[in-house]
C-alpha cells in the first residue's frame, strides 16, 4: 500500500545536495540537483550501507562516498555495476513543500505538481 508523507520545503535542501528523512519508518535519501531535479532513492547503498545524501550529484547520478559506486537518481539502477537501491516518487506543492511516495517505486521519481 502506497503512503505520501510530506517532508517539509524543498528549501531545506540546498541546491547539489541531498538529506535523509525517515518517511513511513523508511530512510530515504532526497536529492535536490544543481538542475532543479528533485529526486528520492533509499538512503543507503546496499554495497557497504554508505550513506547516498552525502554522496556527490551530476545530473541525475549520485555515487556513493564510501566506495564511489553509482546510482541513477530517476531508478535507482547501479551504474557499472549490478547494486541497486529503490527509488520513491517526489511531488512538490505549489508553495514548495515535498512528498514523497513508499510502498510504490518508481522508474521517474520527479512528479511535480
């Protein structure tokens, strides 16, 4: 069963950056890229349990900061390599505040509203 939870204004996470909130007892990792993108995948790599939110963003690829391995922001799908972490839908209200989306994967997690 899906569940959206709001997590606060996407001000709260600067730009080329992401941050980790607990939604729904799941930590998710919310990405807010240099592109305007805003993004949510599981917050930990499932390689060495590297924590994704303080991972470096271009485009829409975050690596992970332990090990640098790679994952796509829009599905969550390694990238060179067979990890993969789920990846959450993302709605941003007119006046900036973000939700995201568990129980419901998805290949595009940007949906702005």
């Amino acid at each position: 069963m899906a569940l959206e939870q709001g997590i606060g204004s996407i001000g709260q996470i600067p730009i080329g950056e992401g941050r980790t909130f607990e939604v729904a007892g799941q930590r998710v990792a919310v990405f807010h890229t240099r592109e305007g993108g805003v993004y949510a995948i599981e917050a930990n790599c499932p390689h060495r349990n590297g924590p994704l939110a303080d991972g470096l963003t271009s485009g829409t690829t975050v690596l992970c900061p332990l090990h640098e391995r790679a994952f796509d922001l829009l599905t969550g799908a390694g990238i060179g390599h067979e990890d993969c972490v789920m990846s959450y839908p993302v709605r941003i209200s007119g006046d900036g505040n973000l939700f995201i989306t568990v129980g419901q994967p998805c290949r595009n997690s940007l949906d702005v509203m």
